[in-house]
C-alpha cells in the first residue's frame, strides 16, 4: 500500500507541474498533501508493529519477579490498585487490559523485571478507560468497572454457597451440596450442630433436618 501511495504522489506531482488553471492547481495541492499524510500514517504504523514485534519477543524471554502483594480500593465507578514499586519508568511499562483480566510488565526496575498479573478478576472492566499512573514510589492503576457496584474481592471466586439448578439431577442434590459447603465452611460450633442433627436424625431422636425440604 506504501508503494502504491508513493507512486500515486509522483503522478500528482508531475500533473502539478504541468496545470495551469488556478482551480485544478488547487485540487492537486490539496491531494498531495493528502496522500503525504497517508504516506506519513503509513510510515508510522510499520515503525510501531515493528517496534512492538521486537518489545514482545524481547519480553517472552524475560524472567520476571512476581508482585502478588498489593493494596486497592474501590468507589461504585472504579478500582485502584495500588503496586508500591520505587524506580518505575513510565516507558518501561507493558500494560495488557482485558474484560476479565489485567497484566502489567514493569521492565528494567533496579536491574529487575516485574509482573503484577490478575487473571481473572471479579468483575468485567472496561479497559479502553483504564489508566496507569507512575508515582515516585508506587505504581497506581485504575480499572474502571463495567456495571456500577461494590466488589467483594478483586479476584473472581466460584460461589461456594449457590446450590446447583441441574434441573436432571436429584432435586435434593442441592440442598445437600449447601450443607456440605456450609459445614465447611462454617466454624467448629456450626460443625458441631450440624454433625449432631445428622447423627440426631440418623438415630431417630429427631426427624431428618432436611426432611422438610423434600417434595
């Protein structure tokens, strides 16, 4: 495509020298300076993928330093993660945002490499709003949320607590996996009574703790 414009610019050129009247002089002045802004668009966006080719395979053969201790705090709109790493260089940085995910490279810190990754976060972000600011002794980034709303973790966590809706299984399933996933969680009193309404029950002293949910 470069080629192509290149060549279409000489032609406009060698016109431009031949034409005489002031109205096609003016319709070709303005082509030129048309396809030279194309040339020079052109021009640089091979010099960035080049630039960016020799950045990422530079980076794939970096060893990097692991940051999974960090600090952040949220509003309704946004979150700010707060990495506190001192001798930051803005360009130095290679920050990938995605819906669910955020993965920032901090090159050539005091002779070491960083990473500070979140796989999967808890929620979808918006990563064309997201912005990352370089402070003298930390790093903030801020990761604007998709829906309004408070997170509970940054990180995404199955829901332990939600009983299965397979509606081909067992209609008591559910209820028996919520039991078992509270009695995990719960503390040693929780596990206490639930242990002994199950012998309870198992003995017959008492009814099934469950029988009251089945149809």
């Amino acid at each position: 495509m470069a080629e192509e414009l290149r060549l279409d610019l000489e032609e406009l050129k060698h016109l431009e020298t031949i034409a005489k009247r002031p109205r096609v002089l003016s319709i070709l002045s303005s082509e030129i300076r048309n396809v030279d802004a194309k040339i020079a668009k052109a021009n640089a966006q091979a010099a960035s993928s080049s630039s960016s080719a020799s950045i990422g395979g530079a980076s794939s053969a970096l060893k990097y330093v692991t940051i999974d201790k960090f600090s952040w705090d949220q509003d309704d709109d946004k979150i700010k993660v707060y990495v506190f790493l001192e001798g930051v260089a803005e360009e130095k940085l290679e920050t990938v945002l995605k819906p669910m995910s955020v993965d920032i490279k901090f090159h050539d810190v005091q002779g070491n490499n960083y990473r500070c990754s979140i796989p999967k976060l808890n929620k979808e972000i918006v990563p064309e709003k997201c912005k990352v600011f370089v402070k003298p002794s930390k790093v903030i980034i801020t990761l604007y949320k998709a829906s309004k709303g408070n997170w509970l973790d940054l990180h995404f966590k199955e829901d332990k607590l939600k009983p299965s809706t397979d509606k081909d299984k067992d209609p008591m399933a559910g209820i028996m996996d919520l039991m078992k996933n509270i009695y995990e969680e719960g503390d040693d009193d929780m596990k206490r009574t639930i242990a002994k309404a199950w012998t309870d029950a198992r003995s017959g002293k008492t009814a099934d703790p469950l029988s009251r949910y089945a149809t």
